[in-house]
C-alpha cells in the first residue's frame, strides 16, 4: 500500500539537477560578462538582439563545457579563501580579480582565459556570448530557448 507521501508530486532528480545546472550556468555566464552600465537610450530605441539557432546551440555547447572549469575554480579559490565569502569574479574587470589573494587571482585569470578559449571553440565571439548572457536576463523566450538546448545536449550521447 503506498503512503499518502508517496502520491505527493515529486520533481524528478534529473530535472532538479538539469534546472540546478541551467541556473548554474546562467551565473557562470553572468560571472563572464562586463559590468555594464544603463544606457540613457529609451528601450523602445533600441531594437532586441536577434539570436539564431546556431547560436544558441553554441552559446550552450560553450556553457557546458566551462561549467566544470568554473566549479573547479570556485573550489580551488574557496579553499584559499577558506570561510571568507567568495568576492563576484567577473573576467573583464581586473578589479574584482586584483582584490583576490595572488593565488586566487592566477586561478581567476586561468579559468577567464579557458573560459575565453571555449566560448570561441564553440563558434561565438566573447562580445556575442556577453550579449546573449545580458538578453537572457531580460528575455523569457531566449531564456527557454537556452534551457531546452541544455537539456537536449546533455541527454544527447557524445559520438
């Protein structure tokens, strides 16, 4: 006989650690980005980015494979830091990087160059994974779009 907590509605593990992994992603991507500051241009102005299908396939492709690089850096700078809370490290602002330990920092610069490598081993210029990063924040439609082809890669068997 089942439990009344068995028939309870329970997301399936896959899908909390593919949605675990898309948000993770999303925030290695953010970590990647510049700062950038608001643009006096009304909104109405400035057209949206257009962003393929080809695009969005490498845009994820390239997400996935720095996924583990990042979490290896974030591991290796964590141990440095120990329980200090880890500063925001973003690639193209040497500030956050110069106000890490000169250990972190060499860690910090090796994965941006990796990650770097990867975004244009996978068919995208840095300025094109930036922009796509800063579109899915505000896009709902890309935003999906992006999370379905992470989800298609990853249960999609490498040849």
């Amino acid at each position: 006989m089942k439990k009344i907590s068995d028939l309870v509605y329970r997301p399936s593990r896959r899908r909390i650690l593919c949605q675990s992994l898309f948000f993770g992603v999303i925030a290695t991507a953010g970590v990647i980005c510049n700062t950038f500051s608001s643009s006096s241009k009304a909104d109405a102005q400035t057209p949206p980015p257009i962003v393929n299908n080809t695009e969005i396939n490498n845009y994820a492709q390239a997400v996935l494979a720095m996924e583990p690089a990042r979490q290896n850096a974030f591991e290796e700078i964590k141990k440095l830091i120990g329980n200090g809370e880890i500063p925001k490290i973003v690639c193209n602002d040497s500030n956050s990087i110069n106000g890490l330990p000169k250990k972190a920092q060499n860690i910090a610069v090796n994965y941006c160059t990796r990650a770097q490598k990867i975004v244009e081993d996978n068919g995208l210029t840095f300025d094109q994974f930036n922009k796509i990063t800063i579109e899915l924040q505000n896009n709902n439609i890309l935003k999906r779009q992006v999370y379905n082809t992470l989800l298609r890669l990853q249960k999609t068997p490498e040849p």
